[in-house]
C-alpha cells in the first residue's frame, strides 16, 4: 500500500469543530502503527510498518458498528459519491449491512437491500480511503453477492458512480429505464430526484432452483 502518512495528514480534513476525539493520534502497543482519530471511530492509519500485513475480518454488522458506518458513509456522502444514511435508518436496516474490520477499526461497508423477489441492490458500499485499492470493495461485493444467491436472488443491481470498479467485478450496464418501478420508490426522498445521474450496473447471480414451499396441510382447500 503506497500511501504516504504525511500526505494524508496534509490532505484530509482532521476532524470535526468541537469534537474532542477527532485528531487524537494513537500509537498501537507494538509501535508499528499510527493512527489519527478522525470523524467519530474511524480510524485513519497514517503510518505502519508492515503494511502488507492486514488482518481483515467481514462480518455481518451489529448495533455497535453503527456510530462507524454512519461516520464512514456520511464522508462519502458529503461528497456527493453515496446518499446519506440517518442513524434511524441504519438501526432499521441493520441486518441488510456487512462490515470489513481490522480489530475494532472500521474498513469497509456495504448493505444488500431487497427490492423485489428477483432483484436486491447494492447500497451504501464504502471502503474506508486509506484502505482503498486493497480488494475491500470486491470483497464486499462478493460477499453481498453470495448473500443474494443464498437468498434465491437471481440478480444484484448496483446504482453509483464507480463504473470501472463495478465493471472489475462482473457487473454490467443497463438502461435505467429498464429497471422496475419499485428501484425508485426510495429515489423520491432522494436530493438528486428526479435528475439522478448515476448508472445502473446489473450482477447475474447464479441460483439454485429448488421448489417452492407449500401451504401447510390444514390451510391447503379441501378436495372436491
Ligand atoms: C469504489 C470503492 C468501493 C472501491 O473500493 P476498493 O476497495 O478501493 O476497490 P478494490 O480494491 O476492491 O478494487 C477492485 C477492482 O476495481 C478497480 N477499481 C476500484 N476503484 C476504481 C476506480 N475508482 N476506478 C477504476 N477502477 C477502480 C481496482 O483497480 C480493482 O481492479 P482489478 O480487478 O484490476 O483488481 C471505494 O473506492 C469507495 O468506497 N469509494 C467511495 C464511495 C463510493 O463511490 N462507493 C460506491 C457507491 S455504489
């Protein structure tokens, strides 16, 4: 990873006015790593030795996680690249969320959202900025789309910016106006609407078919 620590210092914006956390520098016990305490549990890692040596974990977020994900996807909302997320809406919608930690430092985030029963989308994907380029965001792409194949759901939508990242991981362009209604029942609240301009990419995902449950017996119509 080629990121210059001094570079991030001098680039990002240290912190929030008023926030007696944020530009906290922390050292970790081994001194290997250094860390700038920056917009509420996000951790930006400015220097280490070792840098190849990543202990990453994905798993499914929980309650706890929320503070960082709020913290993480408002930065990138900020710049126009994700549509906000309140705190309500993530308690809400928590179990759609998956995580990429390092100890108890948030990385990456990523929700699959259910839209109908042949399609979920992809939401809210951010990787952390200094742990970009690291094949997060792909992970959590295949995670979310293993997820929907688990589900029974033959395929993954994608609406962003990030066109090169979302073609790297086998998605592919539609029309948007091919889409069905219900992709944007949620772009009403949306600040963009009705002049969104992002793309829509599409995901096959490969399912398998088994049959569909049945009624139990005493709610099934008698027999003439
Ligand atoms: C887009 C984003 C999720 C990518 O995450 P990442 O962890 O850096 O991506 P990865 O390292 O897994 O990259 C996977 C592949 O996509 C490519 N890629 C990633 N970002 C790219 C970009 N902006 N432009 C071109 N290619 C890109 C990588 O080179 C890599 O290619 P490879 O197949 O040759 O290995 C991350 O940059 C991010 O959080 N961006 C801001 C928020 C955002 O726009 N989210 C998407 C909303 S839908």
């Amino acid at each position: 990873m080629a990121r210059d620590g001094a570079l991030l210092l001098r680039d990002r914006d240290m912190g929030r006015p008023g926030c007696g956390e944020c530009g906290q520098i922390r050292v970790d016990s081994a001194g290997a790593r250094m860390y700038i305490y920056d917009y509420h549990r996000i951790f930006i890692l400015v220097h280490a030795r070792g840098m190849g040596e990543w202990n990453m974990q994905l798993r499914k977020a929980v309650m706890q996680d929320v503070e960082a994900i709020h913290g993480l996807v408002g930065y990138y909302a900020a710049q126009g690249l994700l549509l906000p997320r309140s705190r309500l809406s993530l308690y809400e919608s928590l179990q759609c969320f998956t995580v990429a930690v390092e100890e108890d430092r948030l990385l990456g985030v990523a929700g699959l959202h259910i839209l109908w029963a042949d399609l979920a989308e992809i939401r809210s994907l951010a990787v952390a900025p200094e742990a970009t380029g690291r094949g997060i965001g792909r992970k959590l792409v295949e995670t979310l789309v293993e997820e929907a194949r688990s589900l029974g759901i033959p395929q993954v939508l994608a609406l962003t910016y990030q066109r090169a990242f979302f073609e790297r991981c086998g998605f592919h362009p539609v029309e948007k106006h091919s889409l069905p209604h219900k992709v944007w029942k949620d772009c009403l609240n949306c600040s963009k609407f009705p002049s969104c301009d992002e793309f829509a990419y599409l995901r096959t995902v490969p399912v398998e078919h088994s049959s569909p449950l049945r009624l139990p017996a005493s709610l099934c119509p008698a027999p003439r």
